[in-house]
C-alpha cells in the first residue's frame, strides 16, 4: 500500500481533523520519506529527536534504523492515533508537549541519549524558533535534517551579499555546515500547503571563527539587519558606544561603515564585535 493510501486511511480511521495553526501538512511521498532518513544517516549507535510526528511515519522509518526515537507532539488527537500506530516499537519514546517548552538538554541526560540527530517535517510556524532554541541552548547534536518551507531553507543557506541572507544564515552558519537535500513539491503533501518545501541538513562544528562574547556577536548581527537600509554606523549606533569610539571600531576592524550589513561575511561580523567588546568594557 501507498504511504499516501496508508496516510489517507489512518486519517479515515480516527477521523482526524487537521489543524492549520498547528501546521498539520504530512508526507504522503515515500521518495521524500527515504531521502529525510537516509540524509540523517542513523544507524543502531545513533539517537533521533523527532518534532511533531504526526501519524508516526517518518518515526517509524527512522525507528527501524537507529537504538531510539524520542518523538514530541503538541496535538492532544494524535496521541491515540501515535499510540496505536507505533505500538509494535520498543525504541520510541512519544513525549506530548509543546517542543518550545521541551528542556531538550534535561531530556537527553535523562534518556542518556547519545549522537542525536533531530529530524523533523517541521510545522512552519516554529521553524525559526526551534532552530533557535537548539542551536543557542548548544544542545549536542551531530546534525539537523528537517523540512521547511522553501523560502526559509533558502534564507539559511544563504551567502553575503544576497537578498535572502540575514540573521538567521549567520545564525545557521555560525554553528554548522548547511547544505539542501532536496525541493519538495506541495503535492508531497495532506493537505497540500501553500508553499513549496525543502529539505536541508545542517551539521553542527565548532564555531569557525573566534567570538568573545556570543550574546555580543548575535546582538550586533541582529541591529545590522534590523534596518537593512542603514549603513552598519547608523544600524550600530545603539549599540552603546560613542560616536568617536564607534567610528574607531570600524577603522580598527578594517571595514568600511558605510556598507550595509548584508554584505559583511561572518567573520566579519566576528571582528567586529570583539573589537566592540573590548571598547564596551573599558
Ligand atoms: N511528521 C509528520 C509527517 O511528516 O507527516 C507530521 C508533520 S506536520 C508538518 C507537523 C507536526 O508537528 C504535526 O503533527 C503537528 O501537530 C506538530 N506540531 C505543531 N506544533 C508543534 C509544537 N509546538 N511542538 C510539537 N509538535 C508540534
């Protein structure tokens, strides 16, 4: 049977009612669902931290491969369904809670989980702040798989100097190496969404660049793209240093003040802020 028969039937059975402010878009392509799985490389030393599992059939698939599951879904309707679908696996673990209020760090010590990876068909809406929440928190994951809407995979993988590049590449790019797996089209999907999706990896390093003071870097990152218009003198004026000291940040960094923030590399935007470091403890 089709994943796409499979899902439709199980969405029948339990007559289930999707949510449009939780996101509810599932993968009905079994090509896709191989992709995801496959790109996340699990194996039986390897640990999966699934967001939202819907009906469980990424869960399911991954579950097969790697020790355990750890699988969080907010929809109260699903969890029967989860209970049901995924009864006949040991290793999966559903956890119903909202994934933003998840302490993912006290979860893994207490599950002793060990080269995690976190795979999700992501529900749009929490797409930025997930990524945020588990990147800052320095939670040790070897890698990041998850679908997202198009526009943002394109956002994170982007390079200076283009219109789609801002915080959150830098944000991305800071801590991982990032590249696509693949576009998906909305037909991939019950019900279909309204935006094309894509599929992109993130593995996590070691910053490649030396920050003193990383609330100071994501600070600075963020007042030069708040108003992306400005030239990065104007964006950094509230930054809290004088107009004379700010001007000698600049010339000290060796980058010009007029240009915008869009156009400077992360290590640029690292230079920059240990030099504002420096003059701020003064
Ligand atoms: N994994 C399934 C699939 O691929 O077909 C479902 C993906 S669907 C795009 C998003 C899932 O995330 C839904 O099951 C939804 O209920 C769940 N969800 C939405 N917001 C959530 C949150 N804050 N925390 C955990 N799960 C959430």
């Amino acid at each position: 049977m089709s994943l796409a028969s499979k899902t439709k039937d199980i969405v029948k059975h339990f007559e289930f009612k999707f949510s449009k402010s939780l996101g509810q878009n599932f993968l009905i392509d079994q090509n896709i669902l191989n992709k995801i799985v496959d790109s996340a490389e699990l194996d039986e030393n390897s640990t999966a931290i699934e967001i939202g599992p819907g009906i469980g059939v990424l869960t399911q698939e991954m579950a097969r491969r790697c020790k355990k599951v750890i699988a969080v879904e907010i929809d109260d309707t699903l969890i029967p369904i989860l209970n049901e679908t995924l009864a006949n696996f040991e290793n999966i673990k559903i956890i119903h809670n909202d994934a933003l209020k998840v302490d993912f760090k006290k979860l893994i010590e207490e599950e002793e989980l060990e080269n995690i990876k976190l795979v999700a068909n992501l529900p749009y809406y929490v797409t930025t702040p997930i990524l945020t929440k588990v990147l800052m928190d320095k939670l040790p994951l070897k890698s990041i798989i998850v679908m997202i809407q198009k526009e943002v995979a394109d956002r994170i993988v982007a390079k200076p100097g283009t219109k789609e590049y801002g915080s959150l590449s830098i944000l991305v790019q800071y801590y991982c190496d990032v590249h696509k797996v693949c576009k998906v089209s909305r037909n991939c999907f019950v019900p279909p969404p309204k935006v094309e999706s894509s599929v992109i990896k993130m593995d996590l390093r070691p910053p490649k660049y030396h920050v003193v003071d990383e609330d100071l870097f994501f600070n600075v990152v963020r007042q030069a793209f708040n108003m992306r218009r400005k030239t990065l003198f104007n964006a950094l004026k509230p930054i809290g240093l004088k107009e004379d000291e700010l001007h000698n940040v600049f010339i000290e960094a060796d980058i010009d003040e007029a240009r915008r923030g869009e156009t400077l590399s992360i290590e640029e935007f690292a230079k920059l802020s240990n030099i504002i470091y420096t003059k701020l403890k003064k």
